[in-house]
C-alpha cells in the first residue's frame, strides 16, 4: 500500500546506512547534503514505518484471535486488535491526505529566490521585505535556512537574494509563493503622500538530490572570477566567485558569498540542480490541465499573485480570491491563515480533478 511513500521510506534507510559508512563520513560535504535530505525525509518515513509495523501487528492479532481456542485469550486478541485497528485507520487517512497532496508533501526542503522587479529602489525595498517575512515565518516554523546568495541594493534593498529552507513541510507550506508579487504603498522619499507600486518576483524550488538530477562533468562549464561587491567593487583578490553553465539546458548559476571557491560551487551546484528540476517539473506540469489555477512547483515567475496594499492594510491573493485585512501581521511572518487557504484550494482542485477524471 502506499508505494510512493514506501520508496521514501526505501530512500530514508538508504540514507541511514549510508550515514554509518565510514567512506561516506570521510567526506563532511557528502554527510552534509545526505543529512539534509534524511532530515527532510525523517517525518513522513518514520509515519510510513510505523504504519506497516501496525499492519503487520494487526495480522498477528489476527491470527491469534482466530486461532485461540480459550475465550479469554481470543477476547484479550481481538481487544488488540480493536485498538491496533483504530490506530491503523487513523494513519492510513493521514498517509492518503499525504498522497492526494502529490509530490509536494514528500519534499523537506526547498530553494526560494526573491528578486526585485519594476519600481527601482522601492521595488529592492520590498524585495527586501518579502525576503524578511519570510525569514520569520521560517523562524516560527523552526525550520532551518541558508542564504546563499544575496545582492544589496542602495537604501538597504535587495536586488536578489537566494536562500534554502529545511525543515519539515517547507515545501509544501511554501509552494505556492512562486510568482509576482506587487506592492502598493508610499514610499519613504515620497514627499506628496502619493501611493506607488513596484513589484518583486518570487521563485520555489524543490531543492533536487543527487539522485533525482545527476550532472555529468562534460555538461557543465565552470568559469572562477573575482567576487564583486556593490557598485562592482571587488570584495577579494582571489578567484571564490564561481559561475556554472548547464550547457543542455543553458541554465546559468552564480555564486559569490561564500570566501571559499570550493564553497561557492556546492552551493552553485545546489542551486543548478534545482533549477533544473524546476524546469523538468514545468515540462511535465504543462502537459497537464492547464485550466488550474495553482500550479505546484511551477515558476509562474511573470504571473501576478498577490497584492500587498499598504495603506489598505490589505493583502489580496489573485488566484484564490482572498483577501486577508491583516497585512501588518503578515510581514511579521504569520502567513498560516494565507498558507493554510492556499492548500485547501489545491486540494480541493486535486479532488475535483479526480472525480471528473
């Protein structure tokens, strides 16, 4: 039963034994990515682990029920049962609401990249803020992030930053942030008290594995430069910056932060590989129904989702039709109530698109 889920366990052991092979734990970056992707794994296999140790437990106070032949012990075996059973069914609907989620629910850990868009200075200023709610709603989630790579702008803004997010249900809390997001306020150096709006896109991707996305040396270019600083100043005199081109698909990374070259490819390599994986997932995604309105794990870079409306105090989500009067609680990092609707919407799709199919 469950075969999907069965793999991820499948998967989840594989990554336990790997953790005790002593090759493996010669190499801190190999533990490093093995233990993230355990980690992220952890829950859902653990609840598919003790869902076959109850089936298989049911079947044994089933035998024992039906083979007693003392009235006592055949009612002690099916009192067993009875609870084994209870538990059964109410993990089971767990695992089936999992499955119905899709892909998403298996995920741990996700790559999210934030750049500013049309709106100059402003739209860099709000880049930044979406960058720091979601810093806090990571933080009351206690999950764990990474940033990867980060770009300033004047003003304190961001141009871009890129980041990772682990922890569990990250993903599937957070895949429907991909898209344009608009800001509609009055900027801090507008001395009429008019509103202007800017926007900044937001993109997540489901951080692939070695495994799902192998890169084969002859496909990439690796160029090493100088990092740059802002305004093109040059924050080191050593070669650490690292630019990877994935010539089959043209996908071009770059990473800067880190001082370390070795450093800065991994987390290039990250990048690239989940990129890559995005961009298979849209393929796919494409060849389905297109008439939906929430495509999981698609860039939908371009697309406007969501307005944040300042002076309204007002945030409206375009493709479900909400609209939450609380925006000062939202850029504090509670978004459960936005995150939570988004979620009952797919589901909901996903149950009407198997009725009707």
């Amino acid at each position: 039963m469950f075969p999907s889920l069965q793999a991820n366990l499948a998967r989840y052991e594989e990554l336990e034994r790997q953790l005790l092979d002593p090759a493996v734990l010669a190499d801190p970056n190999r533990v490093q990515l093995i233990q993230r992707e355990h980690g992220g794994l952890a829950k859902l296999a653990l609840r598919v682990r003790e869902f076959n140790r109850l089936e298989a437990e049911m079947a044994t106070a089933k035998a024992m029920r039906d083979e007693a032949t003392d009235p006592a012990e055949r009612e002690y075996a099916q009192a067993e049962l009875d609870d084994l059973t209870g538990k059964f069914g109410s993990l089971k609907a767990e695992l089936e609401d999992i499955v119905l989620a899709g892909d998403s629910a298996t995920r741990g850990s996700l790559i999210m990249e934030i750049r500013a868009g049309t709106g100059g200075e402003e739209a860099a200023l709000f880049a930044r803020d979406l960058f720091d709610m979601y810093s806090r709603l990571i933080a009351r989630r206690g999950w764990k992030m990474e940033v990867m790579e980060m770009s300033d702008a004047d003003m304190g803004g961001l141009r871009e930053v890129i980041f990772s997010v682990a922890g569990d249900g990250a993903y599937r809390e957070l895949q429907f942030e991909s898209g344009g997001h608009r800001v509609q306020r009055v900027p801090e150096t507008e001395t009429q008290g008019r509103v202007h709006t800017s926007a900044a896109t937001v993109a997540v991707l489901p951080e692939a594995t070695e495994v799902e996305v192998v890169l084969k040396d002859e496909d990439l270019q690796i160029d090493t430069m100088r990092a740059g600083g802002p305004g093109g100043q040059k924050v080191n005199k050593t070669e650490s910056a690292v630019r990877i081109t994935h010539l089959p698909t043209g996908i071009v990374v770059k990473c800067q932060d880190e001082k370390s070259q070795h450093k800065n490819k991994a987390k290039a390599l990250r990048v690239l590989r989940s990129r890559i994986l995005e961009k298979t997932i849209e393929e796919q995604n494409a060849k389905m129904a297109s008439e939906r309105k929430l495509q999981v794990g698609t860039g939908g870079r371009n697309d406007r989702i969501r307005t944040y409306n300042f002076p309204q105090n007002r945030l409206t989500d375009h493709r479900i039709g909400l609209t939450l009067y609380k925006l000062d609680q939202v850029v504090q990092g509670d978004l459960d109530e936005l995150l939570a609707a988004l979620k009952k919407f797919d589901r909901d799709e996903r149950l009407n698109e198997g009725a009707g199919g």
